[in-house]
C-alpha cells in the first residue's frame, strides 16, 4: 500500500468502519456524528506497521495483524486480547527453518511480519501466517487467541519465504461434510524450487492433525499447485507473481495479479519489461490444476492507459447499476483501482482509475480463448513460459461455463486484455485500496488514498 505508520492505523480504522457498514451486529448502528472524532487505536511503536484486518462477521470483532503481534479488538477499537508472534532467532536463508534442522546461516533476532490473516468461520479460529521461518502459521482460537497448533516439520508447511506483508493470499473453499481447502498465492522470491506460485492445501479440522497444509493432491507427477519454470528468471531475472486479490465465485476460485513481462515496443528491434495486470482462474474441485487460466486485465479512459492494479474489491451490482450494466443484481462486479502505465511497479504514478468489471464477461472470454484452444489454434501464450511457446492440442469435446480443462493445453493464457469500465479517475493522490457494497438498490464505492484521505 506504500504507506506511513500513521496511514496505516487510519487505513485499518477506515476498514473497520466500513466493513462495520456490512456486519449485522453493527449494521443498525447509526453514522457518527461528522464532529464527533474518530474512535483510534495505536499499537505498539516500537513494532512497526499493521499489516492486516479482518472482522468477524457474526460478532464485529476485529483482527488485526501486526508486526510481531496479533491484536483481537472490540468494535469500539478496545483491545480484548494480544497475541505475540515474534522477533525470534532466525535467517531467511535457512531452508528448511533452524526450528527443523540446524542452519549453517547467522542467526539474529527476527521480527516476524504478518503476511496474512485469515477467519475460518467453520473451525472458529484465526489462521496467521508470518514471515519467520519461510512463512509458517498459526492456528488461533478466535475466543482468546490461544496456539491451536503451528505446523512446521514438513516443507509444505513454509508457505512463503517473501518478507513483504504484500506478498501473500489466501482464499478458503468451505465444505460441509469434509474438509475444508486454502488456495494459497504467493511471490516466490527467486526460489520456485521451494515454493510454488499458486497451490491448493488441506485445511484439516483438527488443527495438530499431521495433514495440515498438506496439497489437496500430491503425486510423483502430479500436485496442486503451479510452480514458475526456473528457465524463466533466465529471461527475467527479478520474474515474480504479485497477489493483489484474491475471492471465490461459483465453481471457481479467482486471484488477481501484477507480473513482468518482456514486450517489443512498436518501431523498437529491442524488448523492455512492463507490468501487466493479470485476472487468474482455477476450478475449486480441480485437484492437478489443469484449470489455470489467466487473462489480462485494464482500463483506459480518454486515450490513458491504467495498467497497473493497485487493490480490488468484489461486490453485487445492485438493482441499479446492473440496469445500466445489462447484467442481473446479483451478478458479481470487481470494482478494481489501477494506476496509470506499465512499467514502475515500486513507483507507481499519481494518476489512477476505478473501473468495474462484470465478472461473467471475463469468464465469457476464457470461455472463448479455451474453445479456440481446443481447436488447435495458437499457443498456450504464458509470459511465464515464453522459454517454451507450446502450441495448442486439438481435442473433440464441449466446453461448458464450468469445464475445469484436462492434461493438456495447461496453463493457459489470454492474449488479448479484457478492459474494464472506468467510472473516476483521480491525477494528484493515488487510489491505493477500494471496498464497495450494495446500498438500497445502489452501488457504493469507498477508495482510500495514498496520502490517507477516503473517497465515497
């Protein structure tokens, strides 16, 4: 989010009172008073930034992952419980961890940043992962905030060896007669030989159980989850997938991205890397992932190119603006922000837009460029691997709004980008976060800012 301390504990208290807006404990709260100043709560200085926040819909209590700390709130912003995650011993170069196998590397005191936050509503508990010992988790009791369990002895239980709080989503699958699967999505650091970049793992009920974390399906050849080639940092050394969102929807579960690329600009014998911004698809049920699809995303108004994607947000589209949009109500609309551009990614410009996408449009292109596929026609067109332009397969079968692919033409990709439909635009203070919800029939959009100021 590129922020200062001092926006982040505004962005965490925007979230919570927006997200307050959409929880039934809360919803018949009325607005405060526009004197009436802002409940706060400042954490401890000397840990550095929040990270994370999720509220618990049923209750309105807040979870708030830190640096080195997990915080369960009231909601007034009172604190009911702390949770100390860190510093510890550790080196990030120590794989496995030093808590499994001693570590030739230096060992210093490590904080420990929290990557990702996540509420299993079935299990009552909270999973928190960090950035010590190349990502592990904890399973917490939503109550009290009590170790459930960590799993760490096996290499499937180091999600992530990235640092940045940026780097990693989760999105849970939820059953009602057996367990429950995490979709994980992650930058991988230049280490695609310890992590891959996308996977599907056992979210067990018993959270000591041996099982946790384990991939929903694991074979010699086979597994769920994709890993980035290793002859593609040979091209793009810095080559990394960014996870900016992630949700599921129907049969399918969704993670929106940001990626390198090599492109030849117009008139130019030579290539340059840009940023794409990327839409990915994978079939809850597809266990050997043969599903993945990804699809370039966008926006442009008056002759700007926003290519850059900065947050998203999934919402209904409401009886009003579905009118308008020749879609129904209920249908899913990704409100996303995007910032001007391609090519800075660390420094993005101060020019963004919002732009809405109807979800079933893009599915309807996958559609498309999967029945193209399937006949033959193009390559499987990855940037990823490029090193290898597979040619489509020939297959004679039907392809379904649900088909969840088969052993061949897979991973697959969109040459062709799916733009979305700018609604505002803002040139002096980028749009860093977006959360929307439907209103009395009407859509409502809320966006935060880069210098910490909130758009309704």
């Amino acid at each position: 989010l590129n922020m200062s301390p001092a926006m982040w504990k505004w962005t965490c208290l925007v979230s919570h009172l927006l997200l307050s807006a959409t929880v039934s404990p809360l919803g018949r709260q009325q607005p405060p008073h526009p004197k009436r100043p802002f409940i706060t709560f400042t954490g401890d200085q000397a840990e550095g930034n929040f990270n994370h926040l999720v509220v618990d819909e049923r209750t309105g209590h807040i979870y708030l992952g830190a640096v080195n700390r997990i915080y369960k709130l009231s909601s007034d912003l009172k604190v009911l419980v702390t949770h100390q995650t860190g510093p510890d011993e550790d080196n990030p170069k120590c794989y496995p961890p030093r808590i499994v196998q001693t570590c030739n590397e230096p060992l210093t005191p490590t904080n420990n940043i929290n990557k990702m936050l996540l509420i299993d509503y079935k299990e009552n508990r909270l999973i928190a992962c960090g950035s010590l010992y190349q990502g592990i988790c904890k399973l917490l009791r939503l109550d009290d905030l009590f170790k459930l369990g960590e799993p760490f002895h096996k290499k499937e239980h180091y999600l992530s060896g990235v640092n940045e709080s940026g780097s990693v989503f989760g999105v849970i699958v939820s059953y009602s007669n057996m367990d429950d699967k995490l979709f994980i999505a992650t930058a991988v650091d230049g280490k695609p030989e310890y992590f891959p970049t996308i996977s599907s793992r056992k979210l067990t009920k018993n959270s000591e159980a041996d099982g946790m974390f384990a991939y929903v399906f694991h074979d010699e050849f086979v597994a769920s989850m994709i890993k980035i080639p290793s002859d593609t940092f040979t091209i793009i050394p810095d080559f990394d997938i960014y996870y900016i969102y992630g949700f599921s929807s129907g049969n399918f579960v969704y993670f929106l991205t940001l990626q390198p690329e090599m492109i030849s600009p117009p008139g130019s014998t030579t290539k340059e890397q840009v940023y794409t911004s990327k839409l990915v698809r994978l079939c809850k049920e597809d266990t050997a992932f043969n599903s993945y699809v990804e699809v370039p995303i966008g926006c442009e108004k008056n002759g700007v190119e926003y290519r850059l994607l900065q947050a998203a947000y999934l919402s209904k589209a409401g009886a009003i603006l579905a009118r308008s949009l020749g879609v129904g109500p209920e249908d899913d609309i990704l409100f996303t922000v995007f910032s001007k551009g391609q090519k800075r990614k660390m420094k993005s410009l101060d020019e963004s837009a919002l732009c809405i996408f109807v979800l079933k449009k893009i599915n309807d292109r996958i559609k498309d460029r999967l029945q193209s596929c399937y006949r033959g026609e193009g390559t499987l067109d990855l940037a990823w691997l490029k090193v290898k332009d597979i040619p489509c397969s020939s297959a004679l079968l039907t392809i379904d709004d649900n088909f969840c692919g088969l052993d061949m033409n897979a991973p697959l990709g969109v040459s062709s980008m799916v733009r979305g439909l700018p609604i505002f635009t803002e040139d002096g203070d980028r749009m860093t976060s977006v959360i929307a919800y439907v209103y009395k029939n009407h859509s409502l959009a809320f966006v935060g800012t880069k210098s910490g100021k909130l758009k309704k």
